[in-house]
C-alpha cells in the first residue's frame, strides 16, 4: 500500500477503509469508484506517469469513510452527498450533524469532526 504522501489507488482506498472499520462496513474498488461518479467524493488526481492512473488522498478517505458510515447508519446519498462537498455549506451542515451526534454516537462523530477538518482544507 502507498504511504500517505503518495496516496492510494481506488483498490488501496477500499482496503483501508476495511481495515479501520474493523468489519462494520464494507467497501470495495467498485463502489470507491461509484461514489466518484456520483459527487459524494472528491476527483482524484493523476499521475505524471499514467494519466489514467487514479490517486485518491486523505480528504477522499475522510469523505469515504463518512460516507459509508452515514450510509449504514439509513442516510440515502442525496444528503451524504450534500455534507461530503466542500465549502462553507458543507462545513455548516457537517458541524450541525456533529451537535445531534455528540455523544449518540462517538464513532459517527469522530467520522464527522475528521470531515469538518478535510473541507475545510480543500486537497
């Protein structure tokens, strides 16, 4: 797996996510892939080398992992979508969410303040 400088591949992505979910929920190269297309993550970027070659940093991990968490917890992609933006109305709604989550959920709201620190450090 590439290190944290490098970034990771859509596959490498996945695999992460799976491993710091420690089974809870699932992701895979396909639907790393599919929320790309969709709008809930960000672009990745490209590589010198290989154009085709897709990267995906550490705000697209925040915004996956979220994402899968707001998922599994009945929240359809319409509103995952809206808080895994960026910009000032992303920020907003991710912060209001934290506030209802505060101490429901501590793993949703750790997901959530990680988010809130990755929009607002657009890449």
């Amino acid at each position: 797996m590439n290190n944290i400088n490098t970034g990771w591949m859509a596959s490498e992505l996945a695999h992460l996510v799976n491993q710091q979910a420690h089974g809870c929920i699932r992701a895979s190269e396909r639907l790393v892939r599919y929320y790309t297309t969709v709008g809930i993550l960000d672009r990745p970027t490209r590589t010198d080398k290989d154009a085709r070659r897709a990267i995906y940093g550490e705000r697209q991990l925040a915004q996956l992992k979220l994402a899968m968490a707001l998922s599994h917890r009945g929240i359809g992609l319409d509103k995952i979508r809206a808080v895994s933006g960026n910009g000032y109305t992303a920020t907003s709604t991710l912060i209001y969410i934290h506030s209802m989550v505060v101490g429901q959920d501590k793993q949703l709201s750790d997901l959530l303040l990680d988010a809130i620190r990755k929009t607002q450090n657009k890449k």
